[in-house]
C-alpha cells in the first residue's frame, strides 16, 4: 500500500517539475500521503504482531473464538482399563496443551468427554486443574462424572475451595453431612448445574434452621432463583416477603442473569420498584437484547397500555407516584 502512495506522490512531483517545483497544495497532500503510508506501516506491525502472539495450540473459528486444535486432542492416546496416577497426569497435560488459548467452551466439546474417561477414585490428582486461571471449563462440565464413592472424604474436605464440587456432593447424596458448609458454598457462589440438583438441595432442609439458611442462600445468590416455587411453599414462608428480599439484595448485581425474572416475581406481587425495571428494560431494549415473552404478556395485562416504548414510558412517568396494585387483578392502576 506504501509503495501506491509513493507512486502517487511521485506522479504529483513530475507534475509540479512541469512547473520547476511543486505548487503549495501538492507539497501538501504528499505530507498527508506520507502520513497515511507511515499509519499503514504501524497497522502492518501490529497486525503481525498480533499474529505472532495468538494461542499455538488453538484454531480461530468465525468470530474470533480459539478452539483446540483437533488434530492434536486426536492424537492423544486413550487410558488404559486401570490407568496408574503417573499415566493419568500424563493425560491431563496433553489435553491442556492441546486446548492452550482456547476461549471458547461447551458441555459438547471432546475434551469434556476425554475427562469423563477417566472415571472416578482419581479426584486428588484433578483438584489442582481446577485451581487458579483461566478455568478448566471442561474439567467443570466433566466432574460430576469422576467423583465416586472412594473421593468421598476428598471432596468434602475440597468443597469450600471448589463449589464446582457441589453437584457431584449432592448428586452422591453426601450433602446432609455437611449441611452447614453446603448452605454457605451455596450462597457464596455460582456452581455450574446446580439448578439440575433441586430435589437434593430441597431434601438437605429438615428443621427450621435448615430453612432459614437455605432461604438466606436463596436471598443473595442469583443462581439459586429456581428454587423459589419450592421455598415458597414451605412452611412459615411470606411468599412475597421472600422475593422481595431477594429483589432487594440483588437489584444492583449487574452480572445477574436471572434480575429479569426475579423481576418479573417481584412485580408480580405488587413491588413497585421491580414493575418499574421492567417496564425501563423494555423502553429501552436493543434488538439484540433478550427479553422474555412473559414479561411482555404480564407489562400488557398489568398495564392495559400498548406494548410501544413510547407510549409506555410516558404512561409510566407521568403516573408513577399514582400507581397503585389490586392483587385480586395483578394489575397496577392509577388512583383517581
């Protein structure tokens, strides 16, 4: 590209020696194509530099995502029946190499079912690809496959450094042993399928401090919103009281996926600030944004107004200090 631009400067310098010298607006526009080739020149450098500085062991997919490289995870060879811990750590090291820079990750990739091989009573060697970053992804998806009944004691004692391994504790029915620690990991941390373990969590309450420890859990943890139909029901439970309290813990965590439909709960019941969020999403959304369609029927039959952001907003605005629930209704009206 430089040498274009050196070509046309010089086609203008041969213009200006018709006139001895070039002209001030020639000498001009050859200092800004001198500027542009000089610009191109960096953007070159960097390009290259960039390509020397991508993951070795990683294939670029549409998007900009590294995979592994699958001609390298093919060549890996299987464990044996009985694999001793030198063959297993052996293993473990090729996957990681194969999969270095990888960026993006799914329950569907090999690497997950290469773990899964493994099998269980190996669990003290896999902690430590668990640890630290960037995240074993496919490790996490692969776990609940490789805890046994021989890493019971290992994974009861690694619980509150890996919350990963709550799923395989309750999914081996261990959780009531350790129930104070398992209420605490719970509302500390998000844990990969937990939501696939609901009858466990819900079976780990047998008094009414287990109750209210769960509950406290269900209150600050985002993750655990599946649980509320559950704890609602529960003996002693303020169905309303409960949501909004989670509603009120939560409304300003801006990585909760799940504020929409806690939401959507919460205004549901006649929380005002929640029916007010949701109306805002609305007003305000991107055709890129996701938005559940029952928000959309609840915003249409609370209101009664038209589902258009316009008209909706200026509805809410002008009469949002009037706003008043009918529970018997669900619907917010406007006091006369």
């Amino acid at each position: 590209m430089k040498y274009s631009l050196c070509f046309a400067a010089s086609l203008l310098l041969l213009a200006g020696c018709q006139n001895d010298r070039p002209t001030a607006a020639q000498e001009e526009i050859i200092r800004h194509l001198d500027a542009i080739g000089t610009s191109i020149d960096k953007l070159g450098e960097s390009l290259e530099k960039s390509r020397k500085t991508e993951p070795t062991g990683a294939v670029r997919r549409l998007g900009g995502a590294f995979e592994a490289d699958p001609a390298k995870l093919a060549a890996i060879p299987p464990l044996p029946d009985k694999p001793t811990d030198e063959q297993i750590k052996s293993y473990l090291a090729a996957i990681a190499d194969a999969s270095a820079g990888q960026n993006s990750f799914g329950p569907g990739n090999p690497q997950v079912a290469m773990y899964r091989k493994i099998g269980p009573g190996h669990l003290s060697l896999l902690l430590p690809e668990m640890s630290g970053e960037p995240r074993n992804y496919h490790m996490i998806y692969a776990l609940p496959a490789l805890v046994g009944p021989a890493d019971k004691k290992t994974a009861l004692a690694a619980l509150a450094g890996q919350p990963e391994l709550l799923v395989p504790i309750l999914k081996n029915g261990w959780g009531k042993e350790i129930k104070k620690e398992m209420f605490a990991v719970m509302a500390g941390s998000r844990s990969f399928s937990i939501q696939n373990q609901k009858k466990e969590i819900i079976e780990l309450v047998e008094n009414d401090e287990d109750r209210k420890q769960l509950i406290q859990a269900f209150i600050v943890q985002p993750n655990l919103f599946f649980l509320y139909d559950d704890l609602a029901k529960m003996p002693g439970v303020n169905a309303t009281d409960l949501i909004n309290q989670a509603w009120e813990s939560q409304r300003f965590n801006s990585q909760n996926w799940t504020l929409q439909p806690l939401a959507l709960q919460a205004a549901r019941r006649g929380n005002l600030e929640a029916f007010g969020y949701l109306i805002n999403k609305f007003c305000t959304r991107t055709p890129n944004d996701y938005f559940n369609d029952d928000i959309l029927i609840f915003l249409a039959l609370a209101t009664g107004q038209p589902l258009q952001a316009e008209k909706l907003q200026n509805w809410y605005s002008e009469n949002r200090d009037k706003l008043m629930f009918d529970p018997a209704t669900k619907h917010y009206q406007v006091k006369k």
